[in-house]
C-alpha cells in the first residue's frame, strides 16, 4: 500500500476543504474565513490529495510556544475513510512539530469520537482534561490529549501506515 500524496494546504484549496467539513462537523463546521486566519497566522496545514487530484483529507498544526504545538484539526473525506489517510496526516504532523524542536503535542477531541482517541493513543497521546461543552452549538464535551517529549522524526511510523490495518 502507497500513501497518500500530503501537500502543503494552499489557498485555493479552501474550497474544497469546506464540503469535508460541512460534512464531517455540521453546524460546528469552521467556516472559510477561520482556514484563511489559521493559513495567514503561519500554522502549517496540509492536504491529502485522492487519486483525482482533489482534496481528501487536510489537517492543521498550531505553533504555540517554544515547547508546545496543537493539533488544530484533522479530516478525512467520508468516502476515504479507513485508509491510513488520517494516520498519516498526524504523522506528517507530528514529524512537522518534530522538525522544529517542539516538545509537546497537544488536540482536543469529542469525547464521543473513540476512534479518533484510539489513533491518537496509537501515537503516543494521552488524556489530560476535558472542556466542558467545548464543541458548540451541540455543547459537547472536548477530550484534552497530551503527547509529550517529541525529539525527532521517526521513520517507523510511516512503516507502520504502510503495514498496520485496523
């Protein structure tokens, strides 16, 4: 099995990145003008292109401080699912946070998206808080996750995209 190509996240690329997250997050869905102010900020996004050429899955990583990243988003298109894109747009991240010497890892998800808490456990991230009603309009709870001490890209995980099929 071959990855997915992962490119930097370009501005016109926001187009087709609004219909996955209308999709996937409904009325908590972020709009355009929240993807320009996260690509105008400097944080580092990337998309996973299909075999088309259009935009399957993208994922975002915050910059925060000299010791700490946050995972801002990650996505897959439904028609995409369960084919290691997901993995390996966290990996593509973790390895960004890697580069620049950062030394934590940190992402908020839903309380009720296990698989999504399975993955990141996968890699090394563990609970850490809850933020109550966090997700709005549907005021669902966001599991705080935390992966500590990231000290360099490690080549293994992308040989375990490649071979691990959950």
């Amino acid at each position: 099995m071959t990855g997915p190509k992962l490119a930097r996240l370009r501005w016109w690329q926001i187009e087709q990145v609004l219909p996955i997250e209308d999709d996937l997050f409904g009325a908590e869905r972020w709009s355009a003008g929240m993807f320009w102010n996260e690509l105008a900020s400097g944080h580092h996004y990337l998309v996973a292109m299909d075999e088309a050429g259009r935009v399957g899955g993208y994922a975002g990583l915050a910059v925060t401080g000299p010791d700490e990243s946050w995972v801002q988003n990650i996505a897959v298109r439904r028609d995409l699912h369960r084919r290691g894109i997901g993995r390996a747009l966290l990996v593509a991240l973790l390895d960004e946070a890697a580069r620049r010497g950062i030394g934590q890892v940190m992402l908020e998800v839903a309380v009720d998206n296990a698989p999504a808490q399975r993955l990141y456990g996968r890699y090394g991230f563990e609970p850490v808080g809850i933020r109550r009603g966090y997700y709005q309009p549907s005021n669902t709870d966001a599991l705080v996750m935390l992966r500590a001490a990231v000290t360099g890209p490690d080549e293994s995980w992308v040989q375990n995209i490649a071979v691990r099929r959950d």
